[in-house]
C-alpha cells in the first residue's frame, strides 16, 4: 500500500519518465509530485542526466561508412539468396557460403590488419617465419590425423544441380586461426596459403575443421592452384557421370596429388595450371 | 508454342514468386536504409568493431529476407531487427574471442564541442567524459538496456530483444541511471 506522504522511489520515477507505469500509478506518481518539492527535484535530475547521457552518446558515436557500399552488396545478396531454396542439405551448404562471402570483405580487410598488428608486434620477426612451422606447412597434403575430410550427406543431384562453381570461397577467420594453429603455423605470410576444403564443398564437403588445412601457393609444384584446377575437373566428371560422388570424395581426401595424376594423366601439374586461381588467397 | 497445364501453372507460379521476391528486396533494402545506422549504433556498444558490425547488419538483413520470405510474422520488425542483430553480434563477438574494444586513449576528450564558453565547455567534456566511463564499465546487459531505450525501445521491447524480463529491465535501467547520477560524486 502506497502513502501519498512517502517519498517516490527512483525507481517509481523512472518508470514514471519513461511512461511505464499503470495508469493508477501514474496518477498517484502525478499527485505526488505536485506537492513535492524533494521527489520533482530528484526526477528533474534524472531527466538531466538522461539527456546529459543522450548528448555524451550521440557526440562520440564514431562516424559510419556511407551506406551505398553496404546497400549495393546486400542488394547483391538478397538477388543471390532469392534464387536460392533453403530446404536441402545441400541449399544449406551454399548458404554457409553465401555467409562466408557476406564475410569476405571485412575477414579480409581484419586478417589483413592481423597480419600488420602481428609483424609489428613480432619486430624482429623471421621474414619467412620457417621457424614456427610444422613440417606439414610447406607440405603439399594435409595430415591426416588433422585433416583427415568431412562431407555432407549429400548426392549427385544436390551437387550437380547448383551452379556453385563461381562461388567466391571465404573461410571464417576463427576457422583460419584454427587451422594454422593445428598446423603450428604462427604467423602464416599472407597471400602464401589458402585455408582450402579437402573436399570441396562442390563434391559435398564439410565446413568441419577437420576438412580444411593451409594449403601453400608457393614451395611446391602441387599447390593450391593445381588442387583448384583438379576440383573443377573431378566435380565436372561427376556430374557427367563418368565418377561416382563418392569416389571423387574419397580419391580426393586421400590422395590428391594422385588423383590429379590419375584424372589428367600426367605425372606433373599442367602448365596450364599453374595460375588457376578459383578460391581466395588467406590474406 | 503449345504448353500443358502444369508446366503453365508452374510459369506463372515461377514468375509471381520471382515479382514476391522482387518486392520482398524492395521492403528489406528500404528497412535497411531506415535501421542500418542506429543497428550498427548498438553493435558498436557491444564491443564489436564497426567492419564486424558492418558484417553483422548484412547477416541480420539477410536474415530478415528469410524472415519474410518463409511467411513469418511482420509485428514489429524492428524489434526482430535488434534482437537477431545483438545475438549474432555476440555470436561473433565469442567467435572472434576479441578482448574488450577499448575506448582509444583520447577518445573521450573528442566529445564534439557545444558551448561557447571555454570553462562551460571544459566541464561539459569533464561530465561527458565521466559519464562514458561509467557506461562503459556497466555490465553487458546493463549497457545494453541503456542503449536500446536511448534508441527509442520500450522495456517490453527491450525485454525481447535481450531475452530478459520486463522486471530486469526496469531493475537494470534504474540501477544505470544511478551510476549516472552518481558520475560526479
């Protein structure tokens, strides 16, 4: 039971202020104040130090990007996303990797900033960082302990029926992060790696960790870019039908190298090769 | 050309989907226009820098596309809006395992300045400064209500958007204001 000669509780006034109240209570607040010099004095102190709060918070809000770059991507997205039908296992797939390219612009704008944070913080720092690397980081396979390969459950028609061939694949940085971490790479040169699939996506593979692993571009003829060009080839062969799903999965997660032998018989990478690019660089 | 029935139906099917999509963009792009600014706002009090803000906004409004595209409600969108905006921003934020984003040294002696005379503007920039830093060291959820109602939320709102109860709102928003008051004793 309130007493009219009570003082209000700042609560009472808040709640009161911000229009919160029920309208009995809001009437007996009203009648109080009228006759009370303390409590009005109080609430105009709270109204103040809102408004003084207001003025501190809008004064030092950092200035925004413009909005057009923004907008133009989304509209770019919301296009891609339309066609698309998220009922699939599949569908869910590619909108992992619409997210993952929601994420491209900034994962590369940050990792970037990682790496000139983490060069100014190394100083002396060793430029090829040889040091700090497994003896898998300038392999041109994954350990299979790490990376032994994931997929989804996923069949021909789910793979062969999207045209994901141009996605631009953009791993998470905290995915990196791991991957480079599990491979003992501290700090990875940037452009020098793709934190590439095993298993691509475009033959079902997995966003698990145990799918991805620093693959170098450079310090090795069976680089990243030759692994590109053999997805592109096994996922085509697949949806011609000249390879079961499950073999490209499985011939590719255990030997890739092999495998690239095997489908363009050849026992070096094609020169043609050498420069396909068709995943993004870990900058 | 003659077609059946089905595949007819199926075109015309096709097509009002594709015009329902079109529209359905126009609506999503004109929110985004309208809630962009005060979202990324939000997520910057929630420790995130402004590209990963940046990045959860497109996430948010692509997901309000989903949002509406599989029917869902439309009774305050905006409210939808913040919620999916703050979870994800901590989704992100835990992903990213980012410290704390302080304030760069300086910062708060930014505050724009309002009064023309030198001594009142000095002790407006000393208040200001001092009551930054008391929002600043609130807890999460604390400086979250206090954000959300300098954005125009009510506390039921703001009940849904962070997932709390009304009570702790109001407990939440009281206990900020004090700490406010008392920013100069």
């Amino acid at each position: 039971m309130r007493h009219s000669d009570a003082h209000l509780t700042e609560q009472d006034l808040l709640l009161a202020i911000d229009g919160e109240l029920p309208l009995e209570e809001t009437q007996h607040v009203r009648t109080h104040l009228e006759g009370c010099w303390t409590c009005r004095t109080k609430m105009r102190e709270m109204e103040d130090t809102i408004a003084d709060f207001i003025r501190a918070r809008d004064e030092t809000m950092p200035p925004f990007p413009a909005a057009d770059g923004p907008r133009a991507l989304l509209k770019a997205r919301l296009r891609e996303l339309a066609r698309s039908e998220p009922s699939s296992a599949w569908e869910r797939v590619r909108l992992g990797m619409l997210r993952r390219r929601v994420a491209a612009v900034a994962l590369v704008a940050g990792l970037g900033a990682l790496f000139v944070i983490g060069s100014l913080q190394t100083g002396e720092a060793d430029h090829d960082g040889a040091a700090h690397r497994s003896h898998f980081a300038n392999a041109s396979v994954p350990d299979p302990q790490i990376t032994p390969g994931a997929v989804l459950p996923v069949t021909k028609d789910d793979v062969c029926g999207t045209d994901v061939v141009e996605a631009v694949r953009v791993v998470p940085v905290d995915v990196a992060r791991q991957v480079f971490a599990a491979y003992k790479i501290e700090r990875p040169e940037p452009r020098a790696y793709e934190v590439d699939y095993l298993i691509t996506p475009a033959l079902g593979g997995s966003d698990s960790i145990r799918n991805f692993w620093p693959q170098p571009y450079r310090n090795t003829i069976w680089n990243a870019h030759i692994k590109d060009a053999l997805e592109d080839h096994l996922r085509r062969m697949v949806c011609q039908g000249e390879i079961e799903l499950a073999k490209a999965q499985q011939e590719i997660a255990r030997d890739w190298i092999a495998t690239y032998k095997k489908y363009f018989r050849t026992d070096a990478p094609l020169a043609e090769h050498a420069t396909f690019l068709k995943d993004r660089p870990w900058e | 050309m003659v077609t059946d029935g089905a595949s007819s139906s199926f075109a015309v099917a096709a097509s009002t989907k594709a015009a329902q999509d079109a529209a359905l963009e126009k609506d999503v792009v004109l929110l985004f226009d309208l809630w962009r600014a005060p979202l990324l706002g939000y997520i910057s009090t929630l420790r995130l820098a402004i590209e990963d803000g940046e990045e959860v906004v497109q996430e948010v409004f692509l997901a309000l596309f989903q949002h509406l595209r599989s029917g869902r409600s439309r009774e305050n969108l905006r409210g939808w809006v913040f919620r999916v905006g703050h979870n994800l921003a901590l989704k992100r934020r835990a992903a990213l395992q980012r410290p704390f984003l302080q304030q760069p040294d300086g910062a708060l002696d930014e505050v724009r300045d309002a009064a023309p005379n030198p001594e009142q503007m000095l002790a407006m920039k000393q208040r200001q400064a001092r009551l930054l830093a008391v929002v600043s060291a609130l807890p999460d959820q604390d400086r979250c209500c206090l954000h959300l109602r300098a954005e125009g939320f009510r506390y039921r709102e703001i009940a849904e958007v962070l997932g709390i109860s009304l009570g702790s709102v109001a407990l939440s928003l009281g206990r900020s204001l004090e700490r406010l008051r008392h920013a100069d004793r």
